[in-house]
C-alpha cells in the first residue's frame, strides 16, 4: 500500500469517528460538515480506484 492510499484510508476512518461523535453529541452542524468531508473522500478513493471498506 503507497503512502497516498494509507494517508486516505486514515482520514476517511477519522472522519467517520469524528462523524459519529459529533451525532452522538447532536451537532448537527458538525455532522453536516463531516459527512460532506466523507463523501468528498469516498470520492477521491473512487477516482483513484482505492478500494474502501
């Protein structure tokens, strides 16, 4: 694995805690910005053909 799909894989599974916290927390506005970030990874994986788990 290169350092790009590592670095990726990294930042997608801390926003995805990072996202689950601020639902717990009921930030809304926190989870809206997470969950944009997330899906900008999933995308950038996708055009990059990194397979997420």
């Amino acid at each position: 694995m290169d350092a790009f799909t590592a670095g990726l894989l990294q930042r997608i599974k801390a926003t995805e805690t990072d996202l689950t916290r601020a639902r717990e927390d009921g930030d809304d506005f926190l989870a809206e910005v997470e969950q944009a970030e997330l899906d900008d990874l999933h995308r950038l994986a996708a055009e990059h053909g990194v397979q997420v788990a």
